[in-house]
C-alpha cells in the first residue's frame, strides 16, 4: 500500500505495520508537523507517533526535512522576521557590549602584573621577588581560575546571570586592589590565587550566556567580539600603565604600580553595577532587563530559535538532563577532550602575553615608548579575530579559520628565532599576536556548537574546557628564563611546538565532526527529523 498522497517508488521501504491501530503512513507533511511540534510544544501528545515516523518511508534528502524557519514559523507571530532581526539587533547593543566591558576589566587584572614590572620601582624590586617568583605569581591565578569555574558554570542555569555576573565582578574589583596592599612575596601569591577564584565565573559564564541567545550561525562573530577583550586589554594595560605610571606615581605615598591596580579596581566595580542593570537574562525568564527592552513575542522567538538551532532534536528527552547528567555527558564526549588539547596548546602558544613588555623593553625603547608601542599589535588582533569570526560564521568553517591564523603565527616564531634585530622582531610580533588572538574566540564558537545537546551539557563542556585548559597558561610562563630575556629563543621554539600541535588537533577534530555529520543526515532522512550539522 503507498502511503496516501505519495506514491510508492523504487528503493523505499513499503513495510506496513502490523498495529491495527495504525490505519497509514503519515505523509511527509504529517511528518514534518509532527517533528516540529515536539520542538515547540514537548508536552502535546498529539499527532504522528514515534511508531508511525519509524516505520514511514524515509526521506531522500535535507531539503525535504523540517528547517529552523519552519520551526518559528510555526509559532504564528506575524512578522516573526522582522522581530527577529530586532532582538538581534538589541543583544547587539546590550548583551555584547556588557560582556566585552566586563570581559576587558577581568583581564586587565590580570594582564596588569606584567605591566607593574615597569614600574619604578617594580612590584619585582618591592616585593624582592627574583628567580622564579613572578612567573609563580602568575601561574597561581590559574590554579583559582581552575577551582571557580565548573562549580560556577553548574550553576549558572539555574540563577539570573545579570545579578551573578555583574557581582563577580563588583568582588574581583575588590580583591585585584588588594594587590596594591601587599607586602611579600607570599601575600602576593595568596591575592593572586583569590583574584583567580573570583573572576573565574565570567569567561565560561559569559560564553554560556551568549549561546542562550545566539544561533551558532550568529555566534561566532558574537564570540569574536566579546573574545578581543583579551588583545584589547592586552594593549589598553600599556597605554593605561604609561598614564597613571606619569601622573600618579609616587602621589599619596602610594607607588605607581599600586596607583594601577586602585584605578583598575574603581573602574571595574562601577561596571560591575552597570552589568546588573543591563544584561538580560535567559529568554525563557521574566527577570532581568528583558522585561523592558523585549515584548512577549521576541522572548518567545528567542527561545524557539535556540531549541530549533539545536544539532540533535530527535527526542525531547535529549534537551531536558540535570547538571549531573549534563556533566556525564561531556566528560564522555570524546570531541571534548579534542578541544581541550586544542585549548591548551594555543594557550601555552601564545604564553608571550605577559612577557610581552619585558620583549618589547629589549629592543631599547624607553618605559613610555615600551609600554605604549605594546599596544598596536593587540588591536589589530582585534580587528583580525573580528574578522577571521564573520568569515567562519559566512563560509559555515571552523577548522580552516582556525588553523590558517596559527599556521602564520608559527611562521612569526620561526624569524623571531633566527633574528636578534629589534625592529625584525618586533614587525614580526603583529604576525603572531594577530595570528593566535585572532584564532583563539573559534574555540569558544566551536564548543559552545559542538556539544549542546542540552544547556547543562553545554554549560558544563564550557567549563571542563576552560579549566584544563588553564594547563597552558600555567606552564607558558615557565618557558621564558630570566637570564634569556629579551631573546627568549627556548620561548620561541616551545611556543612554536604547541602551536604545531594546536593545528594538528584542530585538523582532528574538523575531520571528527564531518563524519558524525555523515551519520547525523542518515538519521535524519530516516526519521524525518530536522539536520543541524555541526560546523566542521
């Protein structure tokens, strides 16, 4: 018997079940419906059953399947596309930029430390830190940064992210001007390591934020933006450095490395509060600046539009875990580990960034011209990571976007290698600074698109891979000897070494995914379920 409407043809299944409760087949529309109303509504029992979609002839190819606009579509919100360009629009102008600041206040905390060694005095001569020491002061704020993070990205679910990410901040704020008050060695390493804890939360917290409320169509150029906070203050810590280090140093009785971390402090708690204010939360809530920049409607396709995006949308069961079952699930994904390996060979190549001043230093410029030349490199890096997103979101490619930038930066290591000329190296450094700063946001879009099955796998994939990949920065600092500075020539060759590794893994990982893409469209065309390839 063919099923009513569409006749029988060669190479499709014509077994007809032997439940006399089932009379037919659905049709390919009964089908589609059917598949989108799980989506929209789990709870409606009503329609073409599991039974029924198994057994009916399968489809021949994607075009035939349920897509994400069918999906809102089927919401029936009249002009749903014009919202949905305004909700786009207004995460544009509140979501991202929020994040960014916060972003860029997190890392000046950090990046600052490398610049407080231009000071006069130093934090090095202050402190009476030699050998080793500051390499461990920065290595420890990994050690916190590791503990904060997968506590704080289970949690994150379940609570409002405006009030929770705008309060870490307000505490960081509070904890990095305790650096200005320490005495030793040891208090350094103490602040250093609660510094870590407390700002912990924000990275994992703010991907996980983001991908609530973009596609992963959307996200990467998202991702991007809110990613170059790291080259931005990276070069802002100079430039920052070289103002409060010539018109406050010494003010008060106060030395100019601890006059920067007072003023980064200030800032970062008055951004603290205005992220309260401004961020929304999750589309689904009715908290949060949502209530007023959002009608009914734009909640409601930003919250379709997320589940609808989602690669694997068979059963509702697949998006409706625990924390714990969320956890389990990614610890036995292997593509995580891969990002992992990916995370912390490119965090240990471009384990420069705190040393780049100390870099820049031995080409002979002076304290102002180092700290303020440090800038340029970071910046371009930004527009690059800016850049090299909007492509790999456009071309639908993450691995070639990746590894190309990489590959540049290795060849940036190999001419710092084999040249001592000041002016060569530091031409040079805009190939590498711009070449992993520029890739590095992919790996933040390619997670948060490649497990997701549901929010608490993608939360807590977030955080597993943040944490361990805190691994490269904690042995980064170790390849850059004292008595090498300003060569660094064993720097450069293990930097090279991790970034070739970087690429392999990316390699791997691409090739991974186009596999599973090849089963997850045989699955679909069986089962008549919507294809959302991942993004190799």
């Amino acid at each position: 018997m063919s099923p009513p409407g569409k006749p029988t043809t060669e190479g499709r299944s014509s077994h007809i079940s032997n439940d006399p409760t089932i009379n037919h087949f659905p049709t390919e529309e009964a089908r589609r419906k059917s598949a989108i109303e799980a989506i929209i509504d789990p709870q409606k029992d009503e329609g073409v059953t599991i039974q029924q979609m198994e057994e009916a002839p399968k489809f021949t190819s994607a075009d035939e399947l349920p897509s994400p606009e069918e999906i809102i579509e089927a919401l029936g919100i009249p002009d749903w596309r014009k919202l949905e360009k305004k909700l786009v629009r207004r995460l544009d102008f509140t979501l991202v930029p929020m994040l960014w600041i916060l972003y860029v206040t997190n890392y000046l905390d950090r990046a600052s430390l490398g610049q407080a060694r231009i000071s006069e005095p130093s934090i090095d001569t202050s402190l009476g830190l030699t050998g080793y020491q500051f390499s461990n002061a920065i290595s420890i704020l990994s050690a916190g940064y590791v503990l904060g993070q997968l506590p704080s990205n289970m949690l994150i679910p379940y609570i409002r992210p405006s009030l929770y990410l705008g309060g870490c901040a307000f505490v960081w704020s509070g904890v990095a001007a305790a650096v200005a008050g320490v005495k030793s060695y040891e208090g350094l390493l103490a602040v250093r390591f609660f510094l870590g804890v407390v700002e912990a939360p924000l990275f994992p917290g703010a991907v996980y934020h983001l991908s609530c409320w973009y596609t992963r169509r959307e996200l990467g150029v998202r991702m991007a933006m809110m990613a170059t906070g790291v080259p931005i203050a990276n070069g802002m810590s100079g430039l920052i450095a070289a103002a409060v280090f010539s018109n406050l140093e010494g003010k008060a009785g106060v030395l100019g490395w601890q006059w920067l971390f007072i003023v980064l402090a200030i800032c970062g708690g008055v951004f603290g509060v205005m992220a309260v204010l401004i961020l929304p939360d999750y589309p689904a809530s009715r908290t949060g600046s949502t209530m007023w920049t959002m009608t009914e409607d734009m909640r409601r396709i930003a919250e379709t539009r997320i589940l609808a995006d989602r690669v694997t949308l068979a059963t509702s069961a697949e998006i409706k875990t625990s924390i714990w079952q969320g956890l389990k699930m990614s610890l036995k994904d292997y593509k995580l580990w891969i990002i992992i390996l990916i995370n912390i060979t490119i965090s240990a190549a471009y384990g420069f960034s705190n040393f780049y001043p100390a870099i820049v230093r031995g080409f002979g410029y002076s304290r102002v011209i180092t700290l303020v030349i440090t800038f340029p490199p970071y910046f371009c890096a930004a527009i690059a990571a800016v850049s090299i997103a909007w492509s790999s979101d456009r071309m639908q490619d993450r691995g070639w976007h990746f590894s190309v930038p990489v590959a540049c930066a290795m060849v940036g290591y190999i001419v710092c290698m084999a040249t001592q000329h000041g002016v060569t190296r530091y031409v040079v450094s805009y190939i590498y600074v711009v070449g992993l700063f520029g890739a590095n946001p992919l790996i933040q879009t390619w997670i948060s698109g490649t497990l997701s099955k549901s929010p608490e796998q993608k939360a807590t994939s977030i955080a597993i891979n943040n944490i361990l990949g805190q691994a490269g920065n904690v042995i980064a600092p170790y390849f850059f000897i004292a008595s090498d500075e300003p060569r660094y020539l064993m720097a450069f060759i293990l930097m090279f070494v991790m970034a070739g590794i970087c690429i392999a893994g990316a390699m791997l990982l691409k090739w991974c995914l186009w596999r599973i893409n090849k089963k997850l469209l045989r699955y679909a065309l069986e089962h008549g379920t919507p294809y959302n390839p991942y993004l190799q």
